[in-house]
C-alpha cells in the first residue's frame, strides 16, 4: 500500500475521532471541574489522536518505515497506558465512603486484581515492543547491527512496561459485593 493512501486513511481516521478527540479537549479545559482520573484519560485519548494526525503529513514524505513506526509506538505508549490508571487514590477513597453510606461491599486487594492489572499495562507494552521491532527489521537488509537494534528497542519498551505493570498490580484492587441494604433508600 502506497504512503499517500495511509495518509489519507490516518486523516479520515482523525476526522472520525473528533468525536471523542473534542471531548476530550473539553475534560482538559475543565481543569479542576473534572475527576484527575477522567483527565488523565482525556490526555490518553489526545495523545493518540495526536500521533495519529502526526503520522498523516509524515506519511507523506519519503521517510523509512521505521521512523513511521518509531512515531506511532512512541505516541501509542502513553495512549495506552493512560486509561489503564483510572482510579488514583483521593478518588478511590471517595468510591469507598460513598459504598460503605450505600451498604455495598468494601474494597479487596485480592491476587486475581493485582494479575489483572499486571496484565493491563504488560500487555500494551508487549504489543507495542512487537510492532516496533517489526517496524525496525522490516525496513532494511537484514544484518546483525539492525537486529540487536530491533531486539534492544523492544527489550527498552517491555521493561518500560513491566516497571509500569509492577507499579499498577501493586496499586490494584478489587470490590467484595455485599448486599445492598432493603427498605428506605438513603439520601
């Protein structure tokens, strides 16, 4: 596929993501109005979008491959790690107050949610270390400078997430279901 048909792909694909891209520009301007966690997705979601509408006019100019893939993994790091911390701490002690008013169960650091947040950030950064050294090989003769090249780029962005991954298990939490308590409901 030629670089003028991506280009036009990644601008219609920007076009398209308005949709969420202003929504996102509006949680920023908010500032102090919005919860940190529903900005720090909204500056994931720019973040994407952003490289997204970089790699359309890159596309059009006679650059390797592995620069294209170097952009797009760049910026799709922190897109996808973004939304992975959804919950920070002052939040998350609200949620609690707010369940144990209401009656419901109360929050469990339990292993299945630690695994899943593990799994959360490790797995992005598996798929991003995979594209990148795709992208690395993928553009040149094979010869052994490209592939420790390849393998330490993908080594870099792996550990960059494991360090992430250990982080957020470390942070992760489940929620007990408790029963909600009968009769009258409280204000």
């Amino acid at each position: 596929m030629s670089h003028a048909a991506l280009a036009l792909a990644a601008a219609v694909s920007c076009v398209g993501g308005c949709v969420w891209s202003l929504a996102a520009v509006a949680d920023i301007r908010a500032r102090d109005d919005r919860p940190l966690s529903r900005r720090i997705a909204a500056a994931g979601c720019l973040t994407g979008w952003g490289t997204v509408a970089l790699l359309a006019p890159l596309l059009l100019t006679p650059v390797p491959w592995s620069v294209i893939g170097a952009v797009a993994a760049t910026g799709a790091a922190p897109a996808l790690a973004a939304p992975a911390r959804r919950h920070p701490a002052p939040e998350h002690r609200g949620t609690q107050k707010h369940r144990a008013a209401w009656g419901y169960g109360t929050p469990d650091r339990s292993a299945s949610s630690r695994r899943r947040a593990f799994l959360v950030w490790l797995l992005p950064g598996l798929i991003v270390a995979t594209a990148v050294a795709v992208a690395v090989l993928w553009t040149g003769q094979a010869n052994p400078g490209r592939t420790v090249a390849a393998a330490l780029t993908a080594a870099g962005v792996v550990s960059l997430f494991l360090v992430l991954a250990i982080a957020g298990a470390a942070r992760g939490h489940a929620v007990r279901r408790g029963k909600a308590p009968t009769g009258s409901i409280r204000p």
